[in-house]
C-alpha cells in the first residue's frame, strides 16, 4: 500500500513556514510604525520590543506547525488532500488567534501609554438647583 504523506509533509512544512514568516515580516513592519508611536521617547525600545513580540511569534507558530505535522495514514489522493487541508485550516485558524492576541497586546500598550498623558477630568461649570444627589436623576 501506497502513502502519500510524505508530499503532504512536504507541501504542508514549505506552506506553513512561508505564512508563518510573510505573517511575521507583515506583523514586524506595521508592528514597528505602531511601537514608535507608543515609545515615541525610545525609538531603539520601540525596535526592541517589536523584534521580541516577531521572535515569540516565530517559536510559537513554528513548534505548533511542527506539532501539527503528524498524521495517520493516506492511502490515496483525496485522503491526503484533506489532510494537508484540515491542517493549513488549524494551522491558520491558530494564527489568526495569535495575530488577534497581538493585536490586543498592541492595544494594551498603547492605552497605557496614551492614559499617562491625559489631562484631568474636567470639573463640573455649572449647578442644577433643586437637585440634591445626581444619582437620582438616573
């Protein structure tokens, strides 16, 4: 009996490891203009922290689609069509979580860089009469 995993194998490492670095490359460039934003004091603490977040996405994605790599067998064809498919599917399903974490990531550091330079609330200007306690009008 005939396996064809060993193309799937093929096929499946060259297409995930070309996304995983075209996502990376994409993730690093806009990931940078974002960074300098947010450390506009410390562009080199920007640059740093960028390529820190494209390393831990490299190991993360690459040990994943190494763990993904194993499969049962394929006697033929369409059975390994489907496996090479269901794993691209899962493989970019968690990308797409890791890109959407990153994202949140990115968010998080920029409102806690944006918040230190906001100005104070602003005080009240003018009164109401004949209201005591504003939680009551609600």
């Amino acid at each position: 009996m005939r396996s064809y995993l060993v193309p799937v194998y093929v096929a499946y490492m060259a297409i995930s490891v070309s996304l995983i670095i075209w996502l990376a490359r994409t993730l690093f460039q806009s990931g940078t203009v974002f960074l300098e934003d947010v450390f506009d004091d410390n562009p080199r603490l920007a640059h740093a922290v960028n390529r820190l977040l494209v390393i831990g996405f490299y190991m993360a994605n690459l040990g994943y689609a190494g763990m993904l790599l194993q499969a049962s067998a394929a006697p033929d064809v369409v059975t390994a069509v489907e496996v090479l498919v269901r794993k691209l599917g899962i493989l970019l399903l968690s990308l797409a979580v890791l890109h959407f974490c990153n994202m949140y990531v990115f968010y998080r550091i920029r409102r806690r860089a944006t918040a230190a330079v906001l100005p104070p609330p602003v005080a009240p200007q003018t009164t109401v009469e004949g209201v005591e306690d504003w939680a009551a009008l609600s």
